[in-house]
C-alpha cells in the first residue's frame, strides 16, 4: 500500500483519517511526529507495528488545551502553572495519571507524558478530534528523527496510511521533563533547559 500524501491545509480530512483509527505523519514545532487517535487500541498496536517500537516505552500523548490535560491527569497547583507559563512549546512533561478510560494505556504505566505542540496544524486538527493523539517521532526506532515529509516517505512509505507535506520546525525532539515529584528531572535534553522553565 502506496502511503498518501497530504497538503497540510486539508486539516479537516487530517482529522478524519485519525478518527477512523489511521497513522499520519505531522510536522511539528520540533521533529516530525506519527499520530494516532488515543482511544483506539488497534489503531495504537498499528503504531508500535509501524514504528517497530517496543512495548515497554511509551508514546507522549498530544493535546490543545489544559482542560484535556486535565481529562486525564492528576495536575497539583503547581503542575497547572508548568502547563500554563511553558505550554504550547517543544517541551513533553510527565504527570500522574487518573484512573479512568478517556484514552488508552498503552503502556501499562501510572503516568502520561503530555504535549501541547507550539505548531498551528496540529492545533487546528486536534479541534476536530474527541480526545488527543499519541505522537511519538515519525521514524523507526532504530532510524534518526525526521524534520522533512521527504524524510518521513524515505523511512515509511508503506508502512503508515498518510504524510502531511512540509518541514517541521525543528531537528531536535522535545526535551522531556519528570514532573511527577517536588523536584523536576530532566529524561531528555531537547531545545528548552530546565533553568529556561517558569
């Protein structure tokens, strides 16, 4: 199966590709990202399948807002103004995770990691989805990251149902702050340091 090619303006149709449980290639405001709708089990199995990603590590779910953080975390006062002051932007944080069935655990853990993307087009397309999507970096996991469609199509024509055009606007992944304790730890050094965090 030939992987389609998207325009990014087709925000709508983006929207509804993921609906129906299908995998779609994003630019972001960092690297590339692969999406799939959080509440889908089969479409999430597709994902770890196509990114030949093992179980054990977990994708960052992707959202547009604090109230759909909220949905499905346990944010304390000071949580909430991590999110405010820094989000959007290319930082991913981990919080406790409520127990309940909104989206998927997909990785059997009792924390979520969350991102709101500083980038116009998957704000716009999360618009017109009931729940976030997981977005891990739109490779294989033995490949580099990718920050063109071009490089994408190279890694995963085939293997994913669509790529949105264009570059995204960054070649370095999001850096990934632990905030589920009073000290903030930093599990990945991406564009934001953490002295950089208000």
């Amino acid at each position: 199966m030939e992987t389609l090619l998207i325009s990014p303006k087709e925000t709508q149709f983006i929207a509804k590709l993921l609906q129906k449980g299908q995998l779609v290639a994003l630019p972001t405001d960092t690297v590339y990202g692969l999406g799939c709708i959080a509440n889908n089990p089969q479409a999430i199995n597709q994902l770890r399948i196509a990114k030949k990603r093992p179980d054990e590590k977990a994708f960052a779910y992707v959202v547009n807002s604090i109230e759909k953080i909220e949905a499905v975390c346990q944010l304390s006062p000071r949580d909430r103004k991590l999110i405010e002051n820094n989000l959007p932007g290319p930082i991913t944080f981990i919080f406790n995770k409520k127990d309940n069935d909104l989206i998927v655990n997909e990785s059997n853990l009792s924390t979520l990691a969350i991102r709101i993307p500083n980038h116009p087009l998957i704000l716009e397309v999360l618009q017109y989805l009931p729940v976030g999507i997981y977005l891990p970096s739109a490779n294989l996991s033995t490949l580099p990251s990718t920050s063109s469609s071009k490089e994408v199509y190279q890694q995963l024509n085939s293997r994913i149902d669509a790529i949105v055009e264009g570059h995204s606007d960054n070649q370095i992944a999001s850096t990934i702050i632990d905030a589920t304790s009073e000290e903030l730890t930093i599990l990945r050094q991406g564009p934001i340091k953490l002295s950089d965090i208000k």
